[in-house]
C-alpha cells in the first residue's frame, strides 16, 4: 500500500513537471510571438494561471511525501524522539484536516462553477475545469499525510520517504 502511494505521487509530480514545462514553452512561445509577429497566443494568461495551479497541485503531494513542508524546530530541538512524533503525527493530523477541506471546497467550487457556466474571458475554457483539476493532487496530499500521521503515531519508522526521518 505505501509503495503504492509513494509510485502514484511520483506519477502526480512529473505530470506536474510536465504541466510547468508546457506553460513555460506555452509562454516562451508567446512572448516570441507578441514580440516579433505581434501576434500572441490568445488567452495565455488564463492558460497560465490553470497550468501553474493545476502544476503545484499535482506536486504537493511529492512535498508531503518528502517531509517538505518547514518545519521550525528552535523549541523542539532537545525534545526526546518519542515526543517528537506525536508532535509529527499531530502536525500530519492538521494536514490532513487542512487538505481534506481543501479538495472538499475545491471540488463543491467546481460543482458549482459547473452549473453557473462560467468560462473563461478570452477563450471560454469552462472555469469548473481548473476547480476540478486541483481537488485530485490535494486529495493524494491529504491522503500521504494520513498514512504519516499513523506512522509517526504508531512509532513506525517513516519508511514512505526511502527511509528519510523528516
């Protein structure tokens, strides 16, 4: 199971890279455009804005799997290791609230985009398209944090980060 996941949010985080290559060659190509044939990708903009936030969705979940989130450990330093994973686990827990609301209330907002018809200015891209697209990385986020919460929780060794602590 925790193989499965660790394959899956590697899955989610190059579709993210590939994602951010796509705009960022998407806009290269436009600035181009607009600067030599006066001629501009229509709606770059908007494209940009979906892609950029499609991409750091998709990639929350390697930051979670990694342990990238900061952590600020000036108070905690001298703390013995028991007590610092129920502090992990309790900081994994929020995550989890933190992450569930998140792709809850994004997927409610795409619903509801969906049925108000909302499009993009420039080129009409339903909007419910963008709210529905970051829901699945927050989701997976949500879900590794869990399994971390449980680990950490249950004095198991956080073996879902190849054997990295934190």
């Amino acid at each position: 199971m925790l193989q499965a996941l660790r394959r899956l949010t590697l899955w989610f985080a190059l579709a993210g890279a590939v994602v951010a290559m796509g705009v960022g060659l998407m806009t290269t190509v436009s600035v181009v455009g607009r600067a030599v044939f006066k001629a501009p990708i229509p709606g770059d903009v908007e494209l940009t804005q979906m892609g950029i936030a499609l991409a750091i969705s998709l990639s929350l979940p390697w930051c979670q799997l990694h342990g990238g989130n900061i952590i600020v450990d000036f108070f905690t330093q001298k703390m013995a290791e028991r007590k610092l994973r129920l502090l992990d686990a309790a900081g994994a827990l929020c995550l989890v609230a933190m992450y569930g609301v998140l792709a809850w209330r994004t997927g409610a907002g795409a619903l509801a985009v969906r049925q108000a018809q909302e499009t993009t200015m420039i080129i009409g891209l339903p909007m419910w398209w963008a709210y529905a697209s970051l829901a699945p990385g927050l989701a997976l986020a949500g879900v590794l944090a869990a399994a971390q919460a449980w680990l950490h929780g249950s004095g198991q060794a956080i073996e879902l980060m190849h054997g990295a602590r934190r």
